[in-house]
C-alpha cells in the first residue's frame, strides 16, 4: 500500500479519505465587535470610552463562545438516549 519510504500516491490517499470537501471559515471576533459597535481600530487607540465598549463586548463575546462550547462538549459527552 505504501512504498518502502512511507509515501503514498495522491490518488490512493484521496480514495481512502472519500474525496472530502472540508469548508473553513475564518472567525474574526475582534472585527465582529468593532462592525457591531460602528468603532473603527483608530477609536479604539485614541479613545478610553470606545476602548472600554469594544473590551467589554469583546469579552461578552468570549463568554458566550466559551458557554457554548462547554455545552457541545457536555452534548458529546452525555448525550441524552432516545433523540
């Protein structure tokens, strides 16, 4: 299946994986939050109260990813029978 140095052909490798399409979005948190609150980067630097408003829904932000994360895990761990 695979020659003497390890390597396999291309073809074997996309055969075995089933020629899977795997999409990635790119999550940009920090640009979410200064588009939700109309702050731009140069706000943020120059400004305390806009420093503070794009700190504290960047960390509400956080929380709640970290929230849901937590209950995927507990999902994957315990799942409840019958559903």
């Amino acid at each position: 299946m695979s020659n003497p140095l390890g390597f396999q052909s291309r073809k074997r490798a996309d055969a075995l994986n089933g020629d899977r399409i795997e999409h990635v979005i790119v999550q940009r948190p920090l640009q979410r939050v200064l588009a939700f609150t109309r702050r731009s980067i140069d706000d943020v630097i120059n400004d305390p109260i806009a420093r503070n408003e794009v700190r504290g829904y960047y960390k509400l932000y956080r929380w709640v990813q970290r929230g849901s994360e937590v209950s995927e895990l507990e999902r994957q761990w315990n799942p409840i029978p019958g559903i």
